[in-house]
C-alpha cells in the first residue's frame, strides 16, 4: 500500500510549499517519519524563540529565524487555545487562569513599576472609585477574540460594562489651596459608567465621567476660582487630550471653567437651569473619538458635570491598527516606534481606513447627558452636603453671608459670555472626509465641532477665554 512514506522528499517539500508553518507543524506531529522531515525543513527552529531585552520594552520573545513566520503560526494556534493569550508585547501565550487576573480588572502596574509590563494598562481611572482599573489592547483584543472565536475565547463584552456608584473623591482633597475656601479641600464625588457594543465588526465604546460638587465653598467657589485644575487629568477623552496639550486647554479646561461660570450665573439671573447651553459634540480630528460636556444644576444648588465619549476602538486585530492606535495604542511603551512617528502619518492611515467616527448615540443604551443624581447612591452625597451646609454657616468669618459663592453677570454679558463659549469650543468648519460630518442624538442630530488646535495656547489667550468675576 503507497502511503505518504512512500513519497520522495522532493514532493513532500512541494506539498509543504502550500502550507503554512501552522499546518507544516500539525503535520510533522502525524508521525516519526515526517517529525523528522520537518527537523530537515528547520520546521521545529523556526517556531522556537529566545528572550531579547529592548531597553523601554522590557522582556520580548524574538524568533530565532523570521519573527512574522512565527507570529502568523501564533495566530493559527490562538483559535485552538481556549485558556491562553496571545500577548502582542511579549511575542508569546499567557495562561488565563483566573478571569480576574488576565481580564480588565487584573492589577495596574504601580509607580514603582517601569511602566512596560506587558499588562500595562493605556487608560487608567485612579481617582474615580474604582480601584485598579483601566484597559489596554490586550483587554480590547481579548473581547474582539471572545466575539470572532465564540465562548471560552478571550473575554465576554459585558467585562468591559461598569457602573459605579457615588464615590468620595479622597484624592482630591487639599488639591487646591483656595484662601477663601473654609475646609481648604475640594468636597466633589464621582462616577463612572461604560458600555460597549460591537457593529461592523468594530469595538464602540461610549463612557460616562461625572463629577459633582456642593454649592459650597469649597466645591464651586475653587471651581469658578481656580478651574478645574489637574482634575482635567481625570476626564479621560483620548490620547491627544491631556491637560498639557493645547487640544485640552482651549477646548477643554478654559470653556468647562466658562461654562460653569455660566450655568451658575445664568440660573441665578434668570430662575432656570433649562436650555442653558445647546448641545454640541466635539470631534477630535487625530482619532475617532468624540465627546460632549453637560452640566445639571440640582435644586439643592450642587452641580453635576457630565462628560460622555464615544471612541471607536476598530476591530482589535494588532495594536497597530487604525482606530485602538490614534484613541490609545501610541501611549504603550513598548511600541516606542509607533509613538514617536510622526502624528499625521497616524492621522492619515485612520482616515484612509473604514474605521470612521461612532456618530450616533442610539447604538447604546445609555442616552448621554443624563443625570445620575437619582441614583441609589446619591442619597449618602446628598446626607454629607447638608452637614457641610450646616458647617459653612458657622465657619465664615463675621460679616459674610450664606455659603455659596455665585459670578453676579448681567444679562448682556451672559450672553457675550455665552457666545464665547460656543465659539470655543471647536472649528465647525473643519471636515475629516470620508467620515459623515453629522451626529445622531436621540432627538435628531447634533452640531459637530472639531478640535484641532494650531499653535501655542498660552496664558494670555486663557484669561481672554475665562470671564471677569465680581466680587
């Protein structure tokens, strides 16, 4: 009986010309007779590796002959491991143990750490009530990898859904040194909603960041004092977003400051909270990330600041690919290469894909711009600021009045103010082609501002941003 023993060497080398190094290890492993062909096609040498250390990356595993050939039979050897991942930093497996130690909620490198462990997290929320969490590619790739590969695979979609309660900012205490301030420290709780959904075979995430504080001396009088300060540093809205470049300060830390200001002066002067600010979503124009501020101010004089923001992750194949590297991927230390390229080339290879920007809020079920003050929550932050209103009343000094500090405009610069505002808060001629150059709301579309800042934003062209307080 002819069996494939019976082939010359030279056929079986044509047929393993047709195959991967994936399928050529699967047959090598049929029998002694083809182990040892594949010794003679140095199969078994191209799938072996050794560790190399890249200063800033840490310990990587590089093939000891073509590293793509050996990442490929890595790719084709994912779909069979149901208990591994497949870790784009270091180039091998990591056993998934537990679903806590390799899913989203697996530990932040601390501050002693070098920042280049392969868990090493892109975005981190340290200050919002949540301890140790954040997300990274390999937590986008493992929910992408649950839903291409089916259960068992990766992680489940609703790992990256969290709802938090209220929570006592501890960390923002003393963050500001406001003279005029009685407890010297900032009284502000926080809250943190996501959601994800997957269309198109894209990762769409959209995230809610809230932050309220009394109408008391040391919650909105150091906010209309003194801005928000590094609190920016928390609002996370993407890469390009930070509170030292220029996107952050003219379109993000100077018009929240404005638009605080506004809010509590317009409501004074003119007895509503409705309608104060129409809606607007601001695009950055490096990623497709979009974002919108609301604020709520509450009967009992506290205002909630409510930052929703939609991102468009891709499909989460390699953490070099549009969508996941211009929202987040630069940031990861070991892809120094990728970080320090030149951002327009970024730009370009993202609008030159099909990942464009989410651009309609109906596709989650949380409608942005909500309130959270009714939640189950609320009740301890509403309990605490009663007793801070009680202490403010016999903590001022002799001669002030009542607790709360309010900008007194009139109408005419509330308007200007206003005006100002809008105005600031993006280019609304600026079009990225091909993406749609509309929002979806949930009572039809919504004005599209884009936040591109050219040049150098420095103290002057901020004071011009920010309004004159009386008082």
């Amino acid at each position: 009986m002819t069996t494939i023993h019976n082939l010359p060497v030279e056929m079986i080398s044509a047929i393993c010309e047709h195959l991967s190094l994936y399928q050529r290890v699967r047959l090598g492993l049929t029998d002694k007779h083809l182990y040892e062909y594949m010794k003679f096609d140095r199969v078994w040498e191209r799938v072996r590796c050794h560790t190399h250390q890249v200063p800033g990356k840490g310990t990587v595993y590089r093939a000891n002959t073509d590293d793509a050939d050996r990442w490929s039979f890595l790719e084709e050897l994912e779909v069979t491991l149901k208990d591994h991942e497949l870790c784009y930093y270091c180039r091998i497996f990591h056993r998934r143990t537990l679903p806590k130690t390799q899913s989203l909620w697996r530990p932040i490198p601390g501050k002693k750490g070098t920042g280049t462990e392969c868990d090493a997290k892109e975005v981190t929320f340290p200050r919002w009530g949540i301890q140790e969490w954040g997300f990274g590619f390999r937590d986008v790739h493992a929910i992408m990898r649950n839903h291409r590969l089916g259960p068992g695979f990766g992680v489940p979609l609703p790992e990256f859904c969290i709802s938090t309660d209220w929570t006592y900012a501890e960390a923002y205490k003393k963050l500001h040194n406001a003279s005029r301030s009685v407890f010297k420290c900032f009284n502000s709780y926080t809250k943190m909603d996501t959601e994800a959904v997957i269309a198109n075979e894209c990762l769409l995430v959209h995230r809610t960041q809230r932050l309220w504080v009394p109408l008391h001396l040391s919650g909105s009088d150091v906010l209309v004092r003194y801005g928000l300060g590094s609190i920016a540093g928390d609002f996370k809205i993407c890469s390009h977003h930070n509170p030292y470049t220029n996107e952050m300060i003219s379109n993000f830390i100077g018009p929240v400051r404005s638009g605080y200001c506004f809010v509590l002066a317009a409501s004074s002067a003119l007895g509503t909270t409705l309608n104060l600010l129409p809606r607007q979503i601001k695009r950055c124009e490096d990623c497709p990330t979009e974002y919108e501020f609301t604020y709520h101010i509450h009967e009992d004089g506290s205002v909630e600041f409510v930052m929703d923001v939609w991102q468009n992750f891709g499909q989460c194949l390699t953490p070099s690919e549009p969508g996941w590297l211009n929202c987040w991927g630069r940031l990861n230390p070991r892809f120094h290469s990728l970080a320090t390229t030149n951002n327009d080339e970024h730009r370009a290879g993202w609008v030159n894909s099909s990942i464009s920007y989410v651009a309609d809020e109906t596709l989650f079920p949380t409608i942005a711009g909500v309130s959270a003050s009714n939640h189950a929550s609320a009740k301890k932050v509403r309990e605490h600021w009663e007793v801070l209103k009680e202490e403010s009343f016999t903590a001022l000094p002799e001669g002030r009045v009542g607790p709360p500090v309010v900008p007194h405009l009139p109408r005419r610069e509330l308007e200007d103010l206003k005006e100002s505002i809008l105005k600031s808060r993006g280019q609304s001629d600026l079009r990225v082609a091909p993406f749609p150059t509309c929002f979806n709301g949930i009572g039809g579309t919504v004005p599209v501002a884009y936040t591109r800042t050219p040049g150098v934003v420095g103290q002057s062209t901020l004071h011009q941003q920010l309004p004159v307080i009386q008082g």
